[in-house]
C-alpha cells in the first residue's frame, strides 16, 4: 500500500518491497520540466533524476513518505530496518506557485517557529512561503535606516482576546521582531529545501503600527498621529499612509533595505482593505488627486501602487499585491493574490496579469474547520478537510481558455488574530494543508468528482502519524483535544453559500 500526499502523478509498483539502506542515487536530467522527478525504488535502492535540483528535492520528500512516519523524525529512532515498496514514479508539480501565507504580524511567531515552518511546507511539496510582516498590530522586521518601526512598532501594550463584545483583553504586552540576518537565515534554510520566502510590506492600509513608529506617515492634516498608538483592536482600522512624496521616499528606504535581504522575484506590497475617509478628508491628498489628474481615491491608491510597480520592476523584482489593487486601474507588471472570491483574479487573468488564487471563502485556514461547539475562536466560515480538498483554483470561466495558464499557482492563507500561538497555528494549518498541498501540486478532476474518501484513507493510514512524527498539533478528525479548545474566547462567524468555485 503507498499512501502519498500529495498524490503523484503516475505511479507504479513493481513488485515486492525490501528493507531500505538508505542507498539514495540522484541526478539532474533538464529535459524534465522544472521541479518534475522520477524516483525509482527497487532491491538496488532509491533512484532520483530531477528536472533539476528542486525537482530531486521533491523525489527525496517522496522517498521519505515512502520510509514510512518515523522518516519524519528529527532523528532515526531504533526500529527495525523499514521494508520499501518497489516503486517507479513520475511526478511533477501543476503549479509552480504554491504557496502558504503566515501572518506573524497580528501575533509574533519566533524564528524558530518560523524555520519549523518552512520544514512542514518542504515535507508537503509546498515552494512559497509568504510572510505577512507588516500590520496595524505590529511591525516584524527591522529596518536599520528607521529604527523605530521595531523600537516603537514591534509590540503593542495588550491584546484582545477572540472578537467578542464587551472586548476581553490579554493584559500582557505582546511582541517580537526578525533581524535582518534572522531572515537571512531562514531565507537560506528555506533556499536548501527550495522554498521561496517572499516578504509582505503591506501599504498604504494595515499601516498603523507605522504611523505609531513615525507620526509623519499619516495623514496629519486630518487626525493627531502622534497620538496613536499601535493598534490594540482587530479589523481596518481608519490610520492608512498619507498619500505624500515623503511616503514615497520613506517606503522605498524600507523596501531598499527588503530587497537586500529578500532574493525573491516576488515582493508583496500588501494593498487590501485601504479605508479610503481620511484621504476623502484630507487636504493634501485632495490636492495630490487633483494634481494627478485622478478621478477619486481607489485612483489614488492605485498611483501608489504603480509608483512601486515601477520601483521594484526598475530593479529587477516583480510586485504582488492583494486583489484590491485592480481597483482603480491595474499597474502594468504586476501580479495578483485573489482573495474575495475568485473576481479580482478573473478580471487580472483576463487581462494578461499573473494571479494567485487564495479566495478567503475557499483556503483561509483561519477560518474554523468544523461548525462544531467545541472549536477554538471560531472565526469566519466553516472549511472543513473535505472543503478545502475540493478546492479548485482555476474557476469555470478561465478553465480551457488561453487565460488559465495566467493562474501561476494558489496559496492558503493564515492570519493569527485569534491564533496567537505555535499550537493554534498548527491547530489551524493543519491538517488542511496536506489537503491544499495536494491541490497545489496534483491535478485533481473537478471539485465534484474529486476522490475525498481516497484521500481520507491515505491521511488515516499514513499521514496523521507523519504530523505526529513531525510534532504538529493539527486537529484530531473526531475534534480538538480537550486542552486545544478555548472556552470562554468568542470568535465570529460567518455563513457562506457552500463551494464557490461553481459560481465563478
Ligand atoms: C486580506 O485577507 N485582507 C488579504
């Protein structure tokens, strides 16, 4: 029996199966398509030809899948010598982006959380690993040439608790920061496993903690920034960047310093949820679309958008942003993360953008997993396994035609407002990500048709006890243990139409 997640494209047993020596010979054969493998096993041991080397990093996962749960321990424990099935496989990725969102904005997680992270991704085939560093709550990674985005931005006096009203606090300050050279490192860890990290500066909203670091960046016509602090509340909050020249200049300082340590082609400059009342209010910004020559203020988010279109592509990078920033016209170079609906990614696809499927109604693995009693701050709509499982990131109306091939790949997404710690974010992730792994990297039949019972059987007979070998605190299939719940914690739910993808 081989229980593989994600499941291969083609595979074959050869017959019989023998104990595994850890004889493992590889090889780069560039007329496989890029990150594609074949791996072999047979009495003469494991043999790995990649379309280069992240492709014989891919076999090697397998191989490890193949080893049976206690490959996934950080070291051999004693057992006997594992027997392998002889297998041929051929095997190569559907999308070359997939990817996984960690926002370690709204709740810190320490750098050694972080690296155990790009591990996880690693074992599921998963290339992307998209940090959400910035946010009203907190600014995560130091800049030199400004030093109080971590000085000032990186903690915050308190914390709420869940989204309940009357508002519960956690009374302890909470906060953290990466040095520059902590994400180096876990950019080179991430590079040997062939993950991508790419970093999020979000602007011109989700800009408070900023604004509290230095004053100077909000709109000071209309409301005392100096007065702000970083914010303690979760939602938009109204503190978005002034729309000024000295913004410019000041964010190109950070992104200088971003493109320095990040090698990725990609870099996020985040683009959601921009309330747009204190521009509507403000002088200066009035005056800025006026002198422009724009029509309102989606316009004017867009000319700073495209300002950093232009900047990063000038220097060889490639900007992503949230699928707001196809409000107000689309900057030339840019790519597209969809995450209301599948809309904004139809509309870019359609006009020759690059998206990132990642539709919050579909793959946000914040949202509550089960309608059950028993979740932890159940926030957003139900995604159970099976949900995300049957999660298409193509819809209908790109599906066949020329404008598929602009969906470049897909993501899943976790914010941390009401994960606000290694176990909650485990609890979250998974095991919806070893869904998601498979439909980033398979190529599943449509939602409908797609084998959910199969996939189950392979999670129950394989690969629950891989998370456990690996130490992940997923959620049980019959419901949290009893010390994953958080009673007393409200959440905020959500009600959907069910399966979006068909609406599309
Ligand atoms: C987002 O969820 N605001 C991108």
């Amino acid at each position: 029996m081989v229980n593989l997640i994600p499941a291969p494209r083609e595979l074959r047993l050869t017959g019989g199966s023998g104990p595994f020596g850890g004889e493992v010979r590889t090889r780069v054969d560039s007329s496989l398509a890029p990150e594609a493998y074949e791996l072999t096993v047979s009495h003469d041991g494991a043999h790995i030809v990649g379309g280069d080397e992240a492709g014989v990093f891919w076999g090697r996962q397998t191989l490890r899948q193949l080893l049976g749960p206690d490959a996934f321990r950080r070291a051999p424990i004693e057992r006997e010598p594992v027997a392998v099935p002889y297998v041929e496989i051929r095997d190569a990725p559907r999308f070359a982006w997939r990817g996984f969102m960690l926002d370690v904005a709204r709740h810190f997680l320490p750098k050694d959380d972080v690296l155990r992270y790009v591990d996880l991704l690693a074992a599921h085939k998963l290339n992307v690993f998209h940090l959400h560093l910035t946010d009203d709550q907190g600014w995560r990674i130091a800049i030199e040439r400004y030093p109080r985005l971590v000085e000032v931005g990186a903690w915050r006096p308190r914390t709420r608790l869940g989204w309940g009203e009357p508002p519960l606090w956690d009374e302890r300050p909470h906060g953290g920061f990466y040095t520059q050279d902590d994400l180096r490192e876990i950019i080179a860890y991430a590079a040997e496993r062939h993950v991508t990290v790419v970093p999020e500066i979000d602007l011109p909203g989700h800009s408070q903690a900023a604004i509290a670091a230095y004053p100077e960046l909000g709109n000071t016509d209309v409301i005392d920034t100096a007065a702000l602090e970083v914010w303690t509340e979760w939602g938009w909050s109204p503190h978005v960047l002034a729309p000024t020249d000295a913004v410019l200049r000041f964010y190109e300082g950070v992104l200088d310093e971003v493109l320095d340590v990040f090698p990725s082609r990609f870099i996020h400059i985040g683009g959601d949820e921009c309330l747009k009342d204190q521009w509507r209010r403000s002088a200066t910004a009035q005056a800025r679309i006026k002198g422009l020559g724009l029509h309102d203020e989606d316009e004017l988010q867009s000319w700073m958008i495209r300002h950093f279109d232009r900047w990063l592509t000038a220097r060889g990078r490639r900007l992503i942003g949230w699928d707001e920033i196809v409000e107000g016209g689309l900057a030339e170079g840019a790519a597209v993360a969809c995450w209301r609906w599948y809309t904004g990614g139809i509309a870019a696809a359609e006009a020759g953008h690059d998206v990132v499927m990642c539709p919050q109604q579909e793959v946000y693995l914040d949202h509550v997993q089960d309608p059950g009693a028993d979740e932890p701050v159940p926030f957003g709509w139900v995604h159970t396994l099976e949900d995300v499982y049957r999660f298409e990131p193509v819809p209908p109306r790109l599906a066949g035609t020329p404008h598929a091939a602009r969906v470049i790949g897909t993501q899943a997404n976790l914010w941390t407002e009401v994960a606000d710690s290694r176990a909650r974010v485990d609890y979250q992730a998974f095991p919806r990500l070893a869904a998601f792994a498979e439909v980033a990297w398979s190529r599943l039949p449509d939602p409908d048709e797609r084998d959910f019972g199969d996939f189950e059987r392979r999670m129950n007979a394989a690969h629950y006890a891989r998370l456990d070998a690996m130490g992940v605190a997923y959620r049980p299939p019959t419901g949290p243990h009893p010390w994953q719940r958080r009673p007393g914690i409200p959440g905020r739910m959500h009600h959907k139409p069910r399966r979006t993808w068909h609406m599309a």
